[in-house]
C-alpha cells in the first residue's frame, strides 16, 4: 500500500517555483564550468585521440555547442551555460517558460548546421586543391563526423530532440516509444562502434522515457481543463492549481515522496509546462523537416562528391 500524498501549500510550491526560474548562471560562473569540464575532457581525451584530434575536436564542439547557444539567446532563453562532458561531448543548455515548439527545433539544427556547411566546404576546398591541404582535410573531416552524427534522429542527440519537439511530443505515446527506441538505438550503436559509455547513455535515455510517457499523458489529461484558451498566452500558475497538480502526481507517480514544496517544485513546473504546451501547426513543421534534410543531404552530397573528386584524381 501506498502513503497518502503529502500536503503542500499551494502558494510555496509557486514562490519555489518563480525562485527556479529567477535562477541565473553568472558569467563568471558559467565560465568557470566551462574552462573545467574543458580541462577534464582534453585529460579523458588525452587517452583516446591524437593531440591534433583532439584539439580539432574540442573546437569543432565548442563552435556546435555556441550554435546552440546563440539560438537560445536570440530566443530569449536564460540560465545559459555550454559545458564539455568527458568522453561523450559537450552540451549547450538554457530554458524558457512554453518556449514554442519550432523554436526549440531550429535551435536544435543550429549545432550541426554551421559546422556541416564549413566541414563541406573544407573537404571540397581540399579535393579541388589536389589535397595540398591535409590539416583542412583533418578538420573537414571531423565537422562532418561529429556534426552528421549528431544529425541522427536518435534521443537525446540534436537530431533527436528535433524530431521529437516537430512530431512526437504531439502524442505522449508516441514520444515515450520513440525516446525507448531511439535510446536502445544508441546503446546499439554504441555497443557496435565498442563505445560502451555511449551503450549507459542510451540506456539511460530508454530507460527514462517512462517517467516522459507518464508525465506527458496526465497533462494530456489535464490540458482539457487547465490550458489556456486558443489565442490566449499561457495563464499564470495560481497557488490553487499548484496545489492540486502537486496533489496529482503524488497519486500518480505514489513512489515520489517530496519533503520540501521546493523539491516538489520541478515536478510541478513540468507539469505545468506540458499543459500549456501546443504545437504549431503543420505548416512549419514540415517546413522545418524540409530543412533537417537540406543539411542533411548537404553532408552526404559534400562527403560523396569529395570521394569521387579524388577517386578521379587518384
């Protein structure tokens, strides 16, 4: 038997909630975190790659981090930070409040975008030039690499996340299926390429997409009763409706046992977001799709005309 929910005031789970998002990295902070994990992913590295490869590969993640992040900025996300993550990458991160679903889809194509294109534009630069060139060669190479893998349409990469926020977050189901799928392709992707830290990330996405699925099928639940009218800006969360939403997921995820309003804060919040989340129609996402495969097909074109360029010349 499960306990009863815990009771929290409604007007303490909001004041927790606004302290969360007046949070704010500090400049120095963020790039306190950001010189540190820098360090820790040359020293991981150090084992794995060439000295040139890595020194290629910390500035190709750091410009597709900054890609990221300047789609954030320009859509007035806060608490932006870019980190590096040993052995597995780097990662740009920010929120807004009911940030609008094509705009979290651009954001996340304005990684591998930029550095797709300059990856192209070396390799051809050094086939048309006889290969006089073999460092721009190197780093064709590697933006083409990192960038198209993260093209994959596999959570929680970018490509992943695109995906995810233009088609399947319409329907809680089918955005925990494809977060379960994806995240098991990963972890076979790895396992194939004897990656076995990307094999635990993808299983921990997969195995994650169940606390998505519930949460995203109660506020399809509640949407009816709760979202804002058509046309209308999201309202504002009341003490009245934290409260219940608090009371809520106590009954339906009973092994979350809170002590605090500030620890019961997170859970609400999402809640709340999902809510009020809507999709903008199919207009721009198919818009959006045509350009996920422009890019995409730019790396492909650019990686098959390279070789042929030099199977000519050799």
């Amino acid at each position: 038997m499960h306990p009863p929910p815990r009771h929290f005031d409604g007007a303490e789970i909001v004041e927790a909630i606004e302290a969360l998002n007046r949070k704010r990295t500090g400049v120095g902070q963020g790039l306190l975190i950001l010189v540190v994990s820098a360090a820790l992913f040359l020293l991981v590295g150090y084992w794995q790659f060439e000295p040139i490869d890595l020194a290629l590969l910390l500035v190709i993640l750091f410009l597709h981090e900054l890609g990221h992040y300047l789609g954030m900025l320009a859509f007035g996300y806060r608490d932006l930070r870019i980190l590096f993550i040993p052995a597995l990458g780097a990662a740009a991160t920010g929120r807004k409040e009911h940030a609008e679903d094509w705009q979290e889809a651009l954001v996340s194509l304005l990684g591998p975008a930029p550095g797709i294109a300059c990856g192209s534009c070396l390799l051809l630069y050094d086939a048309a030039s006889g290969g006089a060139h073999p460092a721009l060669r190197r780093a064709g190479e590697l933006l083409l690499v990192v960038n198209g893998f993260n093209l994959l349409p596999f959570f929680p990469l970018g490509g992943g996340h695109f995906w995810n926020r233009v088609l399947f977050a319409r329907s809680p189901l089918a955005e925990g299926w494809f977060k379960f799928g994806t995240g098991l392709a990963l972890a076979g992707l790895g396992f194939w390429m004897d990656a076995w830290l990307l094999v635990g990330f993808g299983l921990l996405f997969a195995l994650g997409s169940s606390t998505s699925m519930r949460t995203g099928r109660l506020a399809h639940r509640l949407k009816p009763a709760l979202e804002a009218p058509p046309g209308a800006p999201p309202p504002p969360l009341t003490p009245e409706v934290a409260e219940f939403l608090s009371e809520t997921i106590q009954v339906e995820s009973p092994f979350l046992q809170p002590k605090k309003a500030s620890d019961m804060a997170f859970s609400v919040r999402e809640l709340w977001e999902r809510i009020q989340m809507r999709s903008s129609g199919w207009g721009p996402a198919l818009g959006l799709i045509a350009l996920y495969f422009v890019i995409l097909f730019m790396g492909l074109g650019s990686a098959v005309a390279y070789v042929v360029v030099k199977g000519v010349q050799g």
